[in-house]
C-alpha cells in the first residue's frame, strides 16, 4: 500500500476537482447530485486508504515526497474530511430542495454549490499532505475563496454579511500568516537555503537549530495570529459564529468539522518546527493562551438561548481551544486526548449540524431563535441532537470526555495544574450550559405548533444518527488504546 | 528596492485610505501595483529565471486586478458617495500613526534593508487600516491588495527571491478572492442598493 502513496497523495484532491468540474456540465439538479456522489465516493475510498496507510504506521517515520508529507496526523486529517465530506455531499439534496434560487437560477445554483463545495473539498483534503508551509497557505487561503460563497449560498441579507465578513477578516488573518513565512523564507534565504523548497516541513524541521531566535520568533507570532483568524481561536473568531448560523448545514458541517481542525495542523506543525529556534515555553504559552481563552470566551454563550447552529457554533469555538490546549501542553497523555477529539468533535458536530436540516423544515423559525421541544415534533430529529449535545458536552461514554480527561490530566503532566484547573471548571460550565440547552430546546415542551416531521423524510437523518453514533462509541474505545501508543508518542515529539 | 519606488508604494497606499472616488482609488492602486512590478524588475539582474518569471507575474497584477475592479464599479453604480465614517484628515492622521508605528516597534526581521522591511510591514498594517476605515466595499477590497501588495514587496526583497511559483500561487490566490469578492459586491449592492458595508451589521448576539 506504501507504494501507492505518491499516486493516492496526486489522485485524491485530483478526483474532488474532477468532480467540480463534472457537476458543473450537469443539466439537472437530479444529474448534479448523481455525478457528486458518483465521484465523491472513490475521493472518498483513496482519502481513506491513504489515512489508513498512514495510520497503519504507528510511530513510524512519516512518508515524503517531493511535494507530499504524511504522518499519523494527516492521516487523522484525512479520515475527518473523507467522512464528513461524503455525508455532507449525500445530505445536500435535503437542503437543496428548499433552498430556492440564490445566486442563479434554481438548477444552475445547485451545480454552482456542488462545484464551490468539490473545490472546497479538494484543498481541504490538500491541506493535511502537502509537504511545504508556503504551498500549505496558498491551499489554506484557496479555501477561503471557495468556502465565502458556500456561507452566502442562500443570498439573504444576513448570509451575505457572514460570507463577506468571513471572506475579508480571513484573508486579513492568511495576509499576516503570509508575512511571518515571509520573515521565515527571510531566515532560511540568510542561511543558504533558497526557493520553495527551502520551506518544505522537513527542511524547516532540519534547519530549526540555526535559525536566528529573535526573527524566528517573529514569524512564529504572525504565523499563528494569522492562522488563529482561520482556525476561529479567541479574540479573533468574530466571523465563526456568523458563518457557521448563515451556511448551508452540510457546508457548516464541513467548516466545523473538518476545515477549523486542518488549519490547526498547520499551526500545530509550525509549532513543531519552529520549538528548537523559539523555545518551547514561547511555543506552548501561546497555544495555551488561545486555547484557554477561546474556552473562556465560548462558555457564557453556550448558556445563552440561541438558534441552533449558533449554539453549536460557539460549540466549535470551546473545542478548537480544547485542541490547542492539548496541544500546548503537548505531552503523550494530552496528544492522545487531541487525536481522539479531533476525531469525536469531527463525527458529533457534523451531526449536530446535519440535525438542523429536518429542524429547520419543521420550524423553520429556528433559525433565528432557540428550538423548543422538538421531540414533540420529530423523535428522530430530537435524538439526533440529543447526541451530537451529549456527545459534546463531554457526558460520558462520549469519547469527549475520555479526550478531555487526558488533555486535562496531560496538562497537570506538564506542570500547568493551574491552567487545568481553570479549564475544568469552564469545561463544566460548558457542559451544565449545553445540558440546559438540551433540556429546554430538545426534550422540552413546545410553545409553538410547528409543522410534524413524516416518517419518510426523518429516515437519512435516522440513518445519520445510527452510523455517526456508532462511531462515536467506536471511538471512545479506540480513545482507550491510544495513551502509550507509538503513534501518540510519535506525535508528542513533534506533528512532523 | 529602489528607495524612492518603495516611498511612491507608501504614499500611494496613503492616498488610497483618503480619496473618496472608487476610480481614483482604483487608478492610485495600479499605480503602487506597477511600482512593486518595476521594482521587481530591477532586482532581477544576477538572480535566477525565477525572479524575472516573479516581476512578469506582478506586472501582470498591475494590469489584471485594476480591470477587474474597473468592471465591477461599471456594473455596480453608487446612487451618491457613500457617507465616510471619519473625514479625510482623520483617515490620514490614524494611517500616519499606522505607517510611524511600523518604522519604530517593527524590529528588525533579517532582510538587511531596514527601509524595505518598515515599508512592507506599513503597507500590510495601512491595508489593515483600509479595511477596518473604509465604508464602501470596493475599498475594503483596495484594502486587501495594498496588504498583499506589502507582503509582495517584502518577498521580492528576499536575497535571492522567493520561489516564482509562491508568486505563481500568491497571485493565483489573489485573483481568486478578488474574483470572488466582486462577485459579494455585486450581489451585495443587488441586495441593498449601494456598496455601504455600514448597513451589513445585522448578526449580533
């Protein structure tokens, strides 16, 4: 299998392009939808084949190529965005049947979303195994021209200021991102290495020791301001809430999901890369800092009664600082508690966010305030809340709260008892605040007489809720193996 | 870089944060966009291929992107001015402050030329400034350009330059974001009537 990687690594995005173009010749919105998921589930398969592959590897070496990097975490990465990738494709119909026209004409605009979400998709699954930092970006930035359009797919008023806001704040953020690798290309050009290879993960990685300190640090503090606007990290999330309530559900799905995490790979690997220059107190404070304040700024919010996606938005928002926390402690307990949440936010939000599509069919009122006792009007759409809710809240058996356990007991391993303990109390916050929300917007009594789900139409979302939660379970008892494994001590040393 | 085309960028940047027709602001932008190409141009001699292949991309951006905005400010016509949120002078005394900042807090990041490495940053953080004072949406998208055209000036001065296929990539990135941009302000004045980003100010919590 190894020796299909440098063929896997060409094919994969190569295929979701493919895709983009092939909707783009469909006459009907019915063809549109036929030749997504005709070309959606190969990606799909070779994504997963080559996660497999690299996740087979425990705590070997990475494998490189002259253009490609893989290692456990892209290997993680890519399971993420093949899953919810394919589920975000198979459920769009759902919303593109009462979407109206948008942008275009009806038919045209539902070949204009599948093309946008392929080329979404393609860099997406670009990001994890590209082996240089600066191509990283132009992939990353890619992303946000594809994506501005998927949040203001609906063209109303609000869904226009989301995208616009997203698109304007986020190339900001990738424009400061660009000068620190700018300043980094700066440091390397100084000490002979010059061209695009210069900034390859594996050439940075070697050539760390000799990299001036004080210039180095610079370009460590622009790179991860830059990609903290992309990742959604606190203070400089203003646009995630907005985007993620205005976007299609499944293109929400994906944001949260898959895109937020991947572009914290890259941070995380810059980390990696640039600890022996900067120094690992410098690289760690900072992580932490915005993992734990992006903890502190969710929490209120997630007690607030909000529109659904809304809520799972400042969701989103608490468990990117999770990640960074884990990530800045960056001990083998908190890297196992990482991976496993990378994995189990991926599968619970994309859920959450599918369960807004029969939600919002049944009270399509719920997009601008909090649902009211849905289970009244739809069991199946109720359940799928309760446990994308539960799940995220961190109420075991969730494999979030196995992978907040370590990343909290990792912390205390790496002698930040004190940050641990703020977090634990903000994560109970969290959890008691998502609680109330289940309880009053789920399970409660309705005020409103809303429309009742018909049985046929509440079956993918039946499905949905069977496979991710399945999966979840599966989930929290691979979390169990992971501490002590030779891919979690292979990635504490280093995301590279 | 020659000295007085990176001070004609700067003061190019400054002028575009100030004057309020969206084509003059458009001209003053192909204008800095050309400087950075010249510039480019004239750092190529005993480089590699890859440098002239670098200056020929953002000469090319000097010509490209200002066309397109022309475009999209014919099919995008402003019933008036749209009404600024501070007057001109303040405008230009806060992107003073801005570009005064970045010579005297931005320390030194390696390049060896001390006036290039202040200009570039300026001009990312006058963009910056761009954005967040500018009502209209044309001129938050001018205000991206001027940070990018900051960031290409930085990396055409890197000793030896950065790879052609960065600015291959970079300008491909820029073209797609302002294509997709124009594509916001088209529908967005649609929607409203006028290019005023001061009425997009409805999602709130």
């Amino acid at each position: 299998m190894t020796d299909l990687v440098p063929i896997l690594v060409v094919v994969v995005p190569a295929l979701a392009l493919v895709g983009m173009l092939l909707v783009l010749l469909a006459r009907t919105p019915r063809q549109a939808h036929l030749l997504a998921l005709a070309t959606a589930v190969p990606t799909a398969a070779g994504a997963l084949a080559l996660a497999a592959t690299a996740l087979a590897r425990g705590g070997l070496p990475a494998l490189r190529g002259q253009w490609y990097f893989l290692d456990g975490a892209s290997g993680l990465m890519l399971a993420v965005i093949a899953i919810v990738g394919i589920c975000s494709i198979a459920v769009s119909p759902a919303y593109l049947r009462t979407s109206g026209r948008s942008w275009s004409t009806a038919a045209r605009s539902q070949s204009l979303y599948y093309a946008a979400l392929f080329l979404f998709w393609a860099a997406l699954l670009a990001v994890p195994i590209v082996g240089n930092l600066a191509a990283a970006w132009l992939i990353i930035e890619a992303t946000t021209a594809a994506s501005a359009l998927l949040v203001a797919f609906s063209g109303r008023r609000d869904a226009l200021e989301a995208g616009w806001k997203y698109l304007v704040l986020t190339t900001l953020g990738l424009s400061v991102a660009l000068l620190g690798i700018i300043v980094l290309a700066i440091s390397q050009a100084n000490l002979g290495h010059h061209g695009l290879h210069a900034l390859d993960w594996h050439s940075l990685r070697a050539a760390a020791h000799g990299l001036p300190r004080d210039s180095t640090l610079i370009a460590f503090v622009l790179l991860l301001a830059g990609l903290a606007t992309k990742i959604g990290w606190a203070p400089v999330h203003n646009w995630l809430p907005d985007a993620h309530s205005e976007a299609p559900a499944p293109i929400s799905a994906l944001l949260s999901a898959a895109l937020l995490p991947s572009v914290l790979l890259v941070a995380w690997r810059v980390k990696s890369i640039l600890e022996p220059s900067v120094g690992s107190a410098t690289t760690r404070g900072v992580f932490i800092a915005f993992g734990l304040t992006s903890i502190l700024v969710a929490v209120p919010f997630l007690w607030r009664s909000l529109p659904w996606k809304r809520l799972l938005a400042y969701s989103s928002l608490e468990h990117m600082g999770v990640i960074g926390l884990g990530i800045g402690f960056g001990t083998p307990l908190a890297i196992a508690g990482v991976v496993l949440h990378v994995a189990g936010h991926a599968l619970a939000k994309a859920l959450g966010f599918y369960a807004a599509l029969p939600l919002l069919r049944i009270d399509p009122d719920a997009a601008k305030r909090a649902p009211e006792g849905v289970v009244g009007d739809s069991p199946s759409t109720a359940a799928a809340m309760g446990v994308s809710l539960l799940t995220l809240s961190g109420l075991p058996p969730s494999p979030l709260f196995l992978s907040e356990l370590l990343i909290l007991l990792g912390g205390i391993a790496a002698g930040d008892a004190l940050v641990s303990a703020i977090a634990l109390i903000a994560l109970a916050l969290g959890f008691l605040g998502l609680l109330h929300a289940l309880i009053e917007g789920v399970v409660g009594e309705h005020a409103r007489h809303h429309r009742r789900a018909r049985s046929r139409a509440e079956r993918p979302i039946i499905a949905l809720t069977a496979v991710l939660g399945s999966g979840l379970l599966a989930l929290t008892a691979a979390g169990l193996l992971l501490p002590g494994s030779g891919f979690v001590d292979t990635l504490a040393k280093g995301a590279l | 870089m020659n000295g007085a085309l990176v001070d004609a960028m700067l003061v190019l940047g400054l002028a575009v944060i100030v004057v309020r027709r969206r084509s003059v602001a458009i001209g003053l932008l192909a204008a800095q966009s050309l400087a950075l190409g010249v510039g480019a141009l004239s750092l190529t001699g005993g480089r590699s291929s890859d440098s002239l292949v670098a200056s020929f991309v953002l000469l090319s951006k000097a010509i490209v992107l200002p066309l397109l905005l022309y475009a999209l400010i014919r099919r995008t016509r402003e019933p008036g001015l749209v009404v600024a949120a501070a007057s001109g002078l303040v405008r230009l005394a806060c992107a003073g402050a801005v570009v005064l900042c970045a010579v005297v807090l931005v320390p030194s990041i390696g390049l060896g030329d001390a006036h290039t490495e202040h200009a570039a940053v300026a001009l990312v953080l006058l963009g910056i400034t761009i954005v967040v004072a500018r009502r209209p949406i044309l001129f938050q998208l001018l205000g991206l350009i001027v940070a990018e055209n900051g960031l290409s000036l930085l990396a055409v001065s890197v000793p030896g330059g950065l790879s052609y296929v960065i600015e291959l990539g970079a300008l491909f990135d820029l073209a797609l974001i302002v294509t997709v941009a124009a594509a916001f302000a088209h529908r967005i004045h649609t929607e409203l009537g006028t290019g005023d980003t001061e009425l997009l100010r409805g999602l709130r919590d």
